[in-house]
C-alpha cells in the first residue's frame, strides 16, 4: 500500500516537470513565433551589388563637336559681338557662317586673305564690276553700313550710286551743283547735315520746314503745301507781309500760298472773284489793278 502511494506520487511529480518544461520552452520560442513576416524581413541583411566603375571618358577626336555659337564666339570677341548687335544690319548671323575658317591665321605663310571671308560669297558683284574693292568703301563688315568713311575718293563716285540725285543735281543748276558731296555729308557715308551749318534760315524753322519749300539737291525748284504759314513766305517776302498783316482788307486772313500756288505765280483776280462788277464798269476798267492797286493793300485807291 505503501509503494503504491509512492509511485502515484512520483507519478504526479513526474507530470508536473512535464508541464513545467513544456511551459517554460514555449515562452522561449513564442516571442519570435509572433513576430509578423515584415519584422523577420526587416532583420534581413541585404548585401548592396559591388560598385559599377566610371565610364571611360572618350577622347575628344572621338565625339561629333558642333561649331562654334555666336555667345561662345562673343566671350573672346565681346567687342565685334557689340559691333554687330548695335550696328551689324542684316550681318547679325552666326559667325561660323561667314568665318569658316578661323583661328588658322599662321605668321609665317601670312595668310589672313586666305582666311578671312569673301564679301562676294554672299553678296557678289553687287554694286557692278566697277566697286569690287568693298573693304575700301564699307571699312568695317562689323558695322557694313554705319562706319563707311566719306573720303575724297569716295567722294568721287557718289553718282555711280547715286545716279538719281546726281542727275537732279546737274539738270537743275544752283549752287548746290559746285559743291562737292563731301562738303555736306563730310562725316561719314549717309550722314545728312542740318541746312543751318551753311545757311541763314528764312525764319524760325526746322529742316523739315525748310525741304518743304527748296529740296536739298536742287534748292531753287522751290515748291510748298498749301498749308505753308505765311511767316515762312516773308522770310524772303518781308515787306509784303508787314504790308498785309496791317491792311485792313480781308486778304489779309487768306494764306499766301492760297493764291501763290506755285512760286511766283501771280494769280489772276478773276480765279477767286469772277466777275464781282457790272459789264459797264468792267468796260471802263477792264484791269482790277487799275482801281485796287495792291492786292496785299485793299480796299481801292478812291477810298485813301
């Protein structure tokens, strides 16, 4: 009886180590058991692929190099860059199109000539087989049109140009005709002096004012709009227009170039006034001057 007491006991002692060896190993493996998949993957070690190497640079002979752009050609030449944007005209393109070659000038064969470019390429014999020397005229390919200087010998064959203007200069003889085309457009090519350098002006006027009446090539072809002042004609015409401004008729209010048309034309009264009397006076005085003796004086000389 006694043995059997002991083995039931063993028996239980032995069951309880059981449960306390299985508790005790389950606590050890649940903590990681209940670990989600990300956290397990999180602690895995990711090895980085070796570093790739540098690619080789390729050798400058190796690769398609474009030409030059105007903006690079500008950070050495910044001064002929200036040129052509303020007063290059139609010669604001890419360098490279008219300086194929550059860089290559060699001392020692001396060859800018061959380098530099040939006006004709683009513009050819443009003003005829006489003018092919275009350096000698248009100083500056910079600036082609703006810094031609007027030298005598340019000054020489401003006609051939010209052919216009020296034709008008010529047919209609004035002083103007003696005077050589450098005397007035002395500075430089294109240059047009105001015409108070060398005259006296009839009034207060502008050059504007003053090439209404006489145009510069030939001064005494006078001719004036309609709308001209009557102070501009008695620049010249002084003492009529003191007349007319203190007579007391009503030419007084009408422009001069109302009946001067053209100058020096003298009006007929008959053009404004028709017949403004009976067939028995006009008889009598067939002439209106015969009574109205100053057209810029009116009223008739029987009233004075």
């Amino acid at each position: 009886m006694e043995s059997k007491k002991k083995a039931v006991i063993l028996l239980a002692i032995s069951v309880l180590l059981l449960f306390v060896i299985l508790a005790c190993a389950s606590q050890q493996v649940a903590p990681e058991a209940q670990q989600p998949a990300s956290a397990t993957a999180q602690k895995e070690v990711v090895t980085p692929p070796p570093p790739s190497e540098p690619p080789t640079p390729k050798s400058p002979y190796e690769v398609d190099i474009k030409p030059l752009t105007p903006d690079e050609c500008a950070r050495c030449h910044y001064a002929v860059y200036n040129q052509i944007k303020e007063e290059g005209g139609k010669h604001k393109i890419d360098c490279v199109q008219c300086h194929t070659k550059y860089h290559a000038y060699n001392p020692a064969k001396q060859n800018w000539a061959e380098i530099m470019p040939k006006c004709q390429t683009c513009h050819g014999n443009i003003h005829g087989e006489k003018f092919i020397a275009c350096g000698s005229c248009h100083s500056n390919p910079h600036a082609p049109k703006t810094q031609m200087a007027m030298t005598a010998e340019f000054a020489k064959v401003c006609g051939d140009c010209h052919a216009k203007v020296a034709q008008e200069i010529q047919s209609k003889p004035s002083k103007h005709t003696k005077v050589q085309c450098a005397q007035c457009h002395h500075q430089k090519h294109g240059y047009i002096p105001a015409c108070a350098q060398c005259h006296k002006p009839h009034a207060p006027v502008t050059d504007k004012e003053c090439l209404a009446c006489h145009p510069v090539h030939s001064p005494i072809n006078i001719g004036y709009p309609a709308t001209t002042a009557n102070s501009i004609c008695g620049g010249c015409h002084g003492q009529i227009q003191q007349k007319l401004e203190a007579s007391s008729g009503k030419h007084r209010m009408v422009p001069c170039a109302q009946c001067h048309t053209k100058h020096k034309y003298l009006p007929k009264c008959e053009e404004c006034h028709g017949k403004p009397h009976g067939e028995g006076l006009l008889k009598k005085f067939p002439q209106c001057s015969q009574c109205h003796a100053d057209v810029h004086d009116l009223p008739a000389l029987s009233n004075k």
